[in-house]
C-alpha cells in the first residue's frame, strides 16, 4: 500500500474518533471569511477547548459513514469546517451561531449533537439555550419558591394573630 493512501487513511480514522468521541460536532461553510475573522474564530473555540480543522470532503464523507453519521455527509459540500468538542455540548455551538450573527458569510449547516445528526435549527436552537449556571440557577429558584411562599403565609399568619391579640 502507497504511502499517501496510509496517509488518507490515518485522517479518515482520526476524523472517526472524534465523531464518535465528540460530544457535539457543528460543521459550517466559512466561505467568504477574511483570514483574520477565521483567525478570532479559531482562538474563541480554542479558548473553550473545542477542535476546529478543515478536512477534505471525500475523507469527512468516509469518516462519517464509518461513525454511522450517513446523514451527514449530505452537508460535506463545499469549502467547510468542522468544530469538534469533546466536553461541552452547548459551547461551539454557541460560539460559532453569535460568530455567524456578526459575520453574515459563516453559515452554520448541520452538527451532531450526542451521536445523533442534528439540522441547523436543532444547532441555532441549542445555541440560544442558557448557559449550565443560568439554567442551574432558574432550577433553584423554582425549588425554593415554595419554600419562601409559605415562610410569608407563616409569617402573614403570625402577625395576624399578633393585631388580633393587642
């Protein structure tokens, strides 16, 4: 076997493993991105720990075939990226959907999004979630609404009998 076919393989193998070990996987269409626009949006994704590569479109197609993702490769067309992150679900999504909101050429086209294929809705939408601490912190007030409701029953009561008493 040539060497550059080992080559080719080695990167559909690579791009396989991070399918299927990526937590969500957004792919987008950077064409008409200036050098540094592409530059800023590499080093936001690369401060939340997310993966950004161009692949070829014949070895992005494979590898996602090889990760049962076959619906994905209908969106391998054209100049694109991909932002592979491995911790976080909601973070390249929602970086690269207000990086698109700013620069109107970035184009988000699909994603994955815990091993299943999700549309550019499914990613815009999960974008405009609140973050883990907003969402952490309506659960908590919604756990102690009723706690506070009747300590102002308890407490309206009290002074009620107090006014009846004096």
């Amino acid at each position: 076997m040539s060497t550059v076919l080992e080559a080719k393989q080695a990167v559909v193998g690579e791009i396989t493993d991070k399918l299927k070990s990526a937590a969500s996987v957004v792919v987008v269409d950077y064409r008409g991105l200036t050098v540094g626009q592409v530059t800023e949006l590499r080093k936001q994704l690369r401060e939340a720990g997310i993966d950004f590569k161009v692949y070829k479109n014949s070895m992005s197609r494979r590898a996602a075939e090889a990760a049962g993702l076959e619906g994905l490769s209908e969106h391998l067309t054209g100049p694109n990226a991909i932002a592979f992150s491995n911790e976080d679900v909601v973070a390249p999504a929602k970086i690269l959907n207000d990086f698109a909101k700013k620069n109107d050429k970035l184009e988000i086209k699909a994603g994955v999004i815990e091993g299943v294929l999700a549309s550019e809705a499914d990613i815009k939408a999960l974008a405009e979630l609140p973050s883990r601490e907003g969402l952490l912190s309506m659960l908590l007030s919604v756990l102690q609404a009723p706690m506070r409701n009747f300590a102002l029953a308890t407490k309206a009561v009290a002074e009620q009998k107090e006014e009846q008493g004096a």
